[in-house]
C-alpha cells in the first residue's frame, strides 16, 4: 500500500514502471496529450540524421505534422530526421520482407501504432507487436522500438514493454486515468528513452527533477487504481455498440465477437448523415452538455473536417462516453469509452433514437 503521504511525483512514476514492467517511468500533467507525450518521447531520442521509420502504414492524423509528412513548423523533418513507412499487407499483417528492406544504418527509431486510429484496420495485439519488435531488433539490435499505446492499456494481459517495446507512450485522459485525471501522459520504458524524453519535457540536465505537480498526485494514483475496472466497462460497451449495429447492417472493427486490444468500436456507416446523427445521439446520452449538438469542424492537425461528441467530466477525455469522425470516405464513427457500462448503453440507446427518428435507419 501507498501511504497517503508519499503521493509524490517520484512514487508515482515508480507505480507506473513497476505495473508496465519497464525500468523508468515519466508521468506529468505537463504532457498535454498523447500525441505531445509522443513528441516527447521522438524529439528526445532522435537526432538530426536519425532516420524514423513506421512498419505499420501511416500513423494518427496529428503525428503527421510532427513528423513532417504534412508540412508544419517544427516538425522532426526540419531537424533533419527523416521518416519511411511500410504499409501493412491487405489482410492487416506486417509486410516483413519490405520492412526488412527498409531498415538501415539510419534507423534509429521504430514507431508501432497499436490502435486504429482513423483507419478501419484492426488493432495489434501485445502478441503481435512483440513478435514485430523481436524481428526489427533482428535485424539491428539497438534499434529502439516505440509503442503509441493510447486506448490499449490493461486491455490484454500484458502491456507492450514486456514484450521488448523499449517506450510506451499515452494519455492519461485515456486509459490509465480512470476517468479521474484532468490532464497528462506518461512514457515508460528504458531508463536510457525515458531520461532522455524528459530533458526534451524540462531542460537538458534537468529532467524528471523539475516539474510542479499541481496538486493532482492524488487523483493520477486514484484514476490508475480505478482504470482496469473504467476500460473494463468501456470494453463491454463498445462489444454492445458492435452487437447491435452488426444487426442493422452495418460493418464493424472488430466485430462482436472478435478479440479486443483497444477501447475503439469502428462503425462503418458510409454516409455522412448517418455519422453526424449518430455523434448527435451519443452527445445527448452525455453526463455533462447533453443539451449540446456536435457539428464538424476544422481541427488542429486534421486534414479534413471532424465532429466529435464528447460530453465529459474531464474535456477531451476518451475513457469516457464519446465518438468522433473525420468527415470523409469511408464515413466511419469510432466510438470508445463509458466510465460504467450502463452508460455505454444509454449512449447506444440514444444513437439509435437518433437515426431512427431522422429515418436513417429501420428497427423491426
């Protein structure tokens, strides 16, 4: 047990490293999001002639402006770090042959998307991504591998860095907040990967010795307490979304009755009505701002439109009830959280009160 005392940045960060079973841990409400804990985590352990590379097709939408595949200012490509991808097989396995061919003297950095995304594929498996790690590291043994875990933790039995990942990296308004945490993002792994993304965080020399806690150590403790119970909720209410949308016809990542290895339900409708009704009927099953209707909008590190429906305790927090969508082909909501499954239920209630009120969809 913790004593109630010893809430402290340090306590915390040796939690986080002992449940991931990794050597060192950097966990702060410094890190905004997943997607800065992953900057983080690249600019700390890339140099400029370092090469980047992806073996599992395109990362997530705002990834792309950090590495430089879309142009934007301060991205890893104008620092001289250079990226490749390989895209997975059509049936969603890894294509070793040219992955093997892509990895060279400058490789520095493998990054593996364990989740989705925006793109219907289905999610790799611990299984899967140590077996990916173990044939990279084959092929050039110092090589560090990174794994964006967001939306996966304590969904297996096992998390990737005991599997050979040398980084995992997420949110903690995902996952391993529980729910509870207001903000943050933790990278676990070597000492070496994690010392290194944190003199990126603070300053070189610097480090994990800086960096005000704001009061919230007791609520990150509580939420990463609470979060194997919060997913397990989350998961039994996106196999409820799949169960039922599956009856009405619709395509489903993964289905109902297929292993899972994220929070995320991918709901293939096809049409942009049908995603914007739906989005509007799980705004309405919302905790907080119920009364609230979810339009599509420009978003920083989008390329096209996105609508989100998101009434939550905590701003932007994805363990709770919430679905969004970038408005483009092929039309696909992706639905994840529900801190209790009673309320992952009432949101399913409420999308399909929705479509079929608008005539988007016939119950029988």
């Amino acid at each position: 047990m913790v004593s109630t005392q010893l809430l402290d940045a340090d306590t915390l960060e040796k939690v986080f490293a002992d449940v991931f079973k990794a050597e060192a841990a950097l966990v702060r409400p410094q890190l905004m999001s997943g997607t800065h804990a992953l900057t983080v985590a690249l600019s700390g352990n890339l140099r400029p002639g370092d090469e980047l590379l992806s073996p599992v097709g395109s990362p997530y939408d705002t990834l792309e402006g950090v590495i430089g595949i879309r142009e934007t200012k301060g991205s890893l490509k104008e620092y001289g770090i250079t990226y490749k991808q390989v895209e997975l097989l059509e049936n969603d396995e890894f294509d070793y042959e040219n992955i093997k061919k892509a990895i060279n003297d400058k490789t520095k950095l493998i990054t593996i998307q364990r989740s989705k995304g925006y793109l219907p594929r289905k999610t790799f498996s611990v299984k899967q991504i140590g077996e990916l790690i173990a044939f990279c590291k084959s092929l050039k043994k110092d090589v560090i591998c990174m794994v964006d875990n967001c939306y996966g933790e304590f969904v297996d039995d096992i998390e990737p860095t005991e599997v050979g990942a040398d980084m995992c990296v997420g949110s903690l308004i995902k996952n391993p907040g529980g729910g509870l945490a207001p903000t943050g993002g933790y990278i676990v792994g070597t000492k070496e990967c994690v010392d290194n993304a944190a003199y990126r965080l603070s300053a070189p020399g610097l480090g994990r010795e800086v960096g005000a806690t704001l009061g919230i150590n007791q609520t990150l403790f509580q939420g990463f307490f609470l979060s194997p119970t919060v997913v397990a909720s989350a998961l039994k209410g996106a196999t409820l979304q799949a169960g039922v949308f599956e009856k009405l016809g619709y395509k489903c990542e993964p289905s109902s009755n297929e292993d899972r290895h994220d929070i995320i339900q991918a709901i293939i409708f096809g049409s942009e009505e049908l995603v914007v009704k739906y989005c509007d009927g799980i705004q309405k099953a919302a905790p907080v701002d119920s009364y609230v209707t979810p339009v599509k909008d420009d978003m920083p590190g989008y390329d096209a439109k996105v609508i989100m429906a998101a009434g939550a305790f905590v701003q932007g927090s994805s363990i709770e009830l919430s679905a969004d969508a970038p408005i483009k082909p092929p039309y696909c909501v992706y639905y994840q959280g529900g801190l209790t499954y009673p309320s992952a239920k009432l949101g399913v209630m409420m999308a399909l009160q929705k479509l079929y009120e608008s005539g988007l969809v016939k119950l029988s």
